[in-house]
C-alpha cells in the first residue's frame, strides 16, 4: 500500500490524545484527532480513515456508538475502544458489539501498536478473501446473462474461450434457454463487435424465398423479383450472422451455406458471378439435429461442419439455483422499466416459483416476472401476482384426503406431477425420484401408457397435399 494507514483517535482529554498521536506518527501512521464524538464523526466522514482508536467516555456520545456509526458507515473499518481500568462492563458490551479489540488505560503503547498492526493486518486479509470470492462469483460474466451455476460457469467459459475466434458455433438448447443471447455475448466479445451481427429467424421465412433471403437475388432472378436485393450473408460482410432455428433450412439452402463454410463464397440468386464475403457464422437449434440428420431433413456434412464447437444450454430445470438470481435480475428489471418499489418475492410466491417445471425455460421465467412485477401492490410479489397457470401448477391440497389409500395418494402424486412437467415423463420421474421406468409401469397401471409415446400431432396448416 503506497499511501500510509490513516488512523483516527478520539480522546477528551488533551494531554493524552497528544502523546498519543505523537507516538502514532513515529510509528509511521497518518494520524487526524477529534475530541468529541461529533468532531469524530466529521472527520471520519471526509477524510479516508482506515481504523479508529476512540475512549469510551466522551463528552458527548460514548465510544461505543462512534464504534456503531463507523460500523454503519464502513463495516470494514476496525475500531479499538480505550476504556478506563476498571469501566470493564462498558468494554464487555463494546465487545458484543463487535468493536475489534479494546484496551485498558493506561495505555501500554506497545502492545496497542502490535493491536492497531493485526486490525488492519485482518482487514487486508478480509478483502482479499472478499474479492478472490467476487472474481470466482463472476469469473466469467458477460453483459445481461445471469448464470452463477456450475453448468452455466462452463458455458461462459466456452463463450469466453470461442468469442475472440472465428469458428463456428452451434448454440442448442430448449426453447428460451439464452441462445440468441449467447450468440450475441460471442459477437460483441469478438473483434466483430463493431461490425454488424445479423440474427436470421429461418423458421420465419417462407422456405422458397430462404435463399433468395439469405444470398440476395438479382433483378428478375424469379417471378416478382423486380429489383435486386442484397442478401443476409451481404449484410453481415465482416460481421456474425446468427442462423437461428437452423433445423429449418431447406436442403438446398443447406448445401449453399456448406458452400459459404468451406470457401466464403455464394451467388445471388439468378446470378453466377460468385461473391466473397469475410463472415462468422453462428447457428441455433431447439430441435436435435443428429436425429434430422438421421431421417435426411439435413446434411449430414452440414452438421459436422457446423458442430464443430457445440455449446449446449442446460435448461432451466437443470439449473435450479440460477432460479433466484434471475428471479432477482427480472424483478430489478422490470421494477426499474414500471416504475415500480418492487424488490423481491414472499416466501410463499417463491414456493411456488420454484416447484414450477418452466417448459419455456429463461423466457418464461422473465415474463411471469414481468406480469408479476406490474400486479404487484407491495414491494413483494405474492402468489396473487403470480400468473394462474403457476398458481394452479400445484397440487391442490383437497386432492389428498385423510383415509384415502397409500395407492389412492400415490396415483394422484404420479399424474398431478406429470401434469405440472406437461407431460414430460424424465422431469416426471426426477421429481418424483423414481425410475423411468416405474414411472412407466406405474402409468400402464392407470391406463395412460401412451400418453406421450404416439403424439398426436395436428395437420400443419397449409402443408403440401
Ligand atoms: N442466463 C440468462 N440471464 C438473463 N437473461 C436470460 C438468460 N437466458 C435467457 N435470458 C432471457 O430470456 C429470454 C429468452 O432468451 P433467448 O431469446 O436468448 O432464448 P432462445 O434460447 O434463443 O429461445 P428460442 O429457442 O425460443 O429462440 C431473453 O429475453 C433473454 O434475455
Ligand atoms: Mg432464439
């Protein structure tokens, strides 16, 4: 440390608040003094103090509430209290307030020297250990994510390890799980962050104009093609363009992004004249793509290519104990964008958070938030805030009933559960800590063996005939 340790000593009388100061300054400290406890609290107050040495009898306020208001104003800061032989009761109850140490008059000056040394001695310790515990918090923290497990850790370490390169990316993981988000911290911690980052919802667009979307058409390239356009892949030139949704792509757009891949270079639709581009392609799937590539609905050389990198998000249900810190991060969120002196949940509103599956992951979680947030009257959000199908998520309690059989409970334990993870029977059965396959048998049991085997999948509407 450059600059010397600054102490305070507050003591009455003159005399010994000089020799005591004096004594301080050869030790090599920076010593300011105060003879009263408001003098005491000005000075700790504008100036840096880094310990204070104060009598506990004052003509004002005594020592031991300096010792609080110092504690009020800095924790940190150590506060040795001097008590007069004999005034033991008034050191005891300065020690169970927590003043670091206290000594007795008359003063030994030696060993409270050695006292001074290992109070501050301890707070340097105190913070390193705080801020080694801070840098471990947020070792790899990225603007907006919050993510404090383990799985998520591993995830922003790949994040962090990925982003200065130029490799490509899958990005998997359910629905609303962070990938478009992940996808950004990789762009905006590249050395593309001020180029553009170009996200392509594939799914969005019509499959017969995807390639015309993505390379661009000439004029008069296709029937109501009237003017040129410049495709997604022009537009990120330098950039990152994310391709969300990927499993959507059409095969033949498939083969012109492998093209992209391994040579930089595509045609506009309608024209042969190959075009070069300096792009970093990122791509995102919900769906497995292993299994599209299995029944041929996509290119099995496409996939290699693109998985080179996999970064798999864990859902939410995977990672339970980032569930308070978001709920924490929407809440301050939302608080700040309504207005509103929103700081937290109730206990019971928690409960329920908690034992809901979030099917939707991230994104679901956020907008119960939001709704909660702008319902909420107090400055916690109670389960009335809640959105219902959370509240009635539940098991409701007049569903078990005295005398009912341990058979009886457990049927209702089974499908209510199943209910609550929307039919997702490994969520089920995790849960409920059985095997999958108990979990089955039990079902069989009850007549609802299919329920998720054979889907019924409705008619897409407007699909080819
Ligand atoms: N770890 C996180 N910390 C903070 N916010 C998050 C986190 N993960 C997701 N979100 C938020 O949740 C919402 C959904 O995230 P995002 O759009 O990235 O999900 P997604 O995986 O792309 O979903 P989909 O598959 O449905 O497109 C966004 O508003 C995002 O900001
Ligand atoms: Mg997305």
């Amino acid at each position: 440390m450059s600059r010397p340790y600054h102490l305070l000593v507050v003591e009455d009388v003159a005399s010994e608040r000089e020799i005591l100061s004096e004594h301080l300054t050869v030790a090599g400290y920076h010593v300011s003094t105060a003879r009263d406890g408001q003098e005491a609290l000005e000075k700790f107050q504008n100036e840096r103090i880094d310990l204070v040495i104060s009598d506990l009898r004052l003509p004002d306020i005594s020592g031991v509430e300096i010792m609080r208001a110092v504690k009020d104003i800095d924790p940190r800061v150590p506060v040795i209290i001097v008590t007069a032989y004999g005034s033991i009761e008034g050191a005891v109850e300065a020690m169970r307030r927590d003043a670091y140490s206290y000594v007795t008059k008359p003063l030994d000056v030696d060993q409270l020297k050695m006292d001074i040394a290992r109070a501050l001695q301890n707070r340097i310790l105190a913070e390193e250990v705080q801020q080694l515990r801070e840098q471990l918090r947020t070792r790899y923290r990225f603007e907006g994510i919050v993510g404090t497990s383990k799985q998520m850790q591993e995830v922003l370490s790949q994040v962090a390890r990925v982003a200065p390169t130029r490799a490509t990316v899958l990005i998997t993981g359910e629905t609303g799980t962070g990938k478009e988000l992940v996808a950004r911290a990789i762009h905006f911690n590249s050395p593309r962050a001020e180029k553009p980052f170009v996200a392509v919802a594939c799914g969005a667009i019509p499959q017969t104009l995807m390639e015309s979307e993505l390379f661009g058409h000439e004029r008069g390239a296709f029937t109501g093609a009237d003017r040129l356009r410049v495709g997604r892949f022009e537009q990120s030139d330098g950039g990152t363009i994310l391709l969300d949704e990927i499993h959507t792509l059409p095969l033949a757009a498939q083969a012109k992004l492998l093209r992209v891949l391994q040579e930089r270079t595509f045609e506009r639709v309608g024209s042969s004249q190959p075009m070069t581009v300096d792009i970093r392609v990122l791509a995102a799937t919900n769906q497995n793509l292993e299994e599209a590539v299995a029944h041929g609905e996509f290119r099995r050389d496409l996939f290699y290519r693109l998985n080179v990198i996999q970064i798999r998000l864990p859902s939410l249900w995977e990672r339970k104990e980032d569930g308070s810190y978001l709920i924490e991060h929407f809440i301050r969120k939302f608080a700040d964008q309504n207005k509103k002196g929103v700081t937290g949940v109730t206990e019971e509103a928690m409960r329920l958070l908690v034992r809901y599956a979030w099917p939707g992951n991230v994104r679901e979680l956020e907008n119960a938030i939001e709704h909660s947030v702008v319902l909420a009257r107090g400055d916690a959000v109670t389960p009335d805030d809640l959105p219902l199908h959370i509240r009635q998520s539940t098991i409701a309690a007049d569903q078990f009933q005295v005398g009912m059989t341990l058979a009886e409970l457990e049927r209702v334990a089974i499908l209510e559960t199943l209910k609550l993870h929307g039919g997702n029977k490994t969520k089920t059965a995790a849960a409920l800590a059985i095997g999958l396959r108990t979990l089955h048998s039990k079902l069989k049991e009850y007549g609802q063996s299919n329920t998720d085997e054979h889907p019924v999948v409705p008619p897409a509407a407007g699909g080819t005939a």
